[in-house]
C-alpha cells in the first residue's frame, strides 16, 4: 500500500496539541514512538503502529491499544537505536510521499533535541520530503532545494552540517544570499527574515539545516531584538 504522508509522533513536548490536530489530514499513516502514542490518545486520535520499549507507555494505555487493534512492535530496553529513530526507520521502509515528525522537541533534554534533528537524515537519504513541526517552528534538512511558505517577519535560520555548503542562494528573504559559502560553526545564516509569503533556499554541494521560527507578531520582529544588517546577526 502506499502513503500518502505518515505522521511519526514521538514523546517530547507538545505546547498545543490542538495546532498539531489541525495539521493532519484523514488520510495520515500514524507512527507512534513509544509514549507518542498518549500524544495521540489526548487529541482523539488512534496510531496506526506503535513501536518502541514501552518504557513511557502505561501497561494500561498499550492494552487499551492493543484491544484496539493497534499494532505494538516491542524492543528491548538495552537498544543500539532510539524509539524514535526505529519508528521513523519503518515509516521510510514504508515508502510514503512525505513524513512529518511532531513530539520530537525535548523541553529538558538536549541531547534528545540534538539527537532528533539529526535523524531527518535518515528520510534524505531515502529521498522522502520530511519536516519536523511544533506550533512555533518547522524544521527541515535540505542538501539541494527547499521551497516553504511563512508570514513576513517570520525567521529563518541556516545552519551548514558539513564544513562548507557551497553556492547557498535565497529568495524572498529580507537578506538574500547569492551564491554564498556557508560554514559550519558560523551564525553567517541566523536569523533571516520573510518578506514574502514563500522563501527558496538553494545549495550547491554540503548539508542544511533550516529552522523556521513563527513570531506572534509579524513585521514587528521579536521584543528586546534591535534590527540587524543581515543574517548571521
């Protein structure tokens, strides 16, 4: 069967489970990381496959699943991957169009955060479209083109995952790039602003990853930040 889009929820924070209910659509294949499963049970949803150690999942709520007909593909505690990185494993084995990933950003771990970003390398190398989304950001990693829509003063951040990106353009932002060498370790990317209701960002050889953030105002900027000359400020 093919997919459409499959929507992998994971354990992390979710500030508005209603904004993340309105992004999905009847059709979505959802993949549950462990306790991402309660994320979906809150917002009167039901996973399709639940995968993980069950080390977050009341024993309860996995009956209630299961009883549901819900598939549960159980790992050991003592892993070599994390729930997350296995859920979306099986959702690229699937094949679909595109995956969105939601939960996957810790308040209070770090690591976790750093870690889960990072796994959007798994669906690139599959050639799937993937994006990570909270009600205040959508994240993407882009080794060639990205086009994304926001609103006019939205930012949106570029950060090089390998030493050098090459040949970086930008279009419909406040600071273009044309052509530009981006390097890691370098905020050269910060911050850029929307000017329009779509953005491209184009790269030559090397890895991005793009964060746009969502600000309450827009066209306002952010309160207790002064303009800058340009990203990277």
């Amino acid at each position: 069967m093919a997919y459409r889009r499959i929507v992998v929820m994971a354990n992390g924070a979710l500030h508005d489970p209603q904004y993340i209910r309105d992004q999905l659509r009847e059709d979505d294949y959802i993949i549950c990381a462990d306790g991402g499963a309660l994320h979906a049970l809150k917002m009167g949803l039901q996973p399709d496959l639940v995968v993980g150690d069950l080390d977050s999942l009341p024993a309860a709520a996995a009956g209630r699943l299961k009883e549901q007909g819900v598939k549960i593909l159980r790992f050991p505690a003592e892993k070599d991957h994390s729930d997350l990185e296995l859920a979306l494993e099986r959702a690229v084995a699937l094949a679909p169009a595109e995956i969105l990933l939601t939960g996957v950003l810790e308040g209070e771990r770090l690591e976790h955060t750093f870690g889960n970003l990072m796994l959007l390398m798994i669906p690139l190398r599959a050639g799937i479209p993937a994006q990570i989304i909270d009600e205040k950001r959508r994240i993407y990693l882009v080794d060639s083109e990205l086009t994304v829509t926001g609103r006019p003063g939205d930012y949106l951040s570029l950060f090089p995952l390998t030493a050098v990106v090459d040949n970086v353009k930008t279009e419909g932002l406040k600071y273009p790039l044309k052509g530009e060498k981006l390097y890691f370790g370098s905020t050269r990317g910060l911050s850029n602003e929307f000017i329009a209701a779509t953005a491209r960002v184009t790269a030559g050889a090397g890895l991005l990853l793009v964060i746009i953030s969502k600000i309450d105002n827009p066209g306002q900027g952010v309160e207790g930040h002064a303009p800058n000359p340009g990203p990277g400020r």
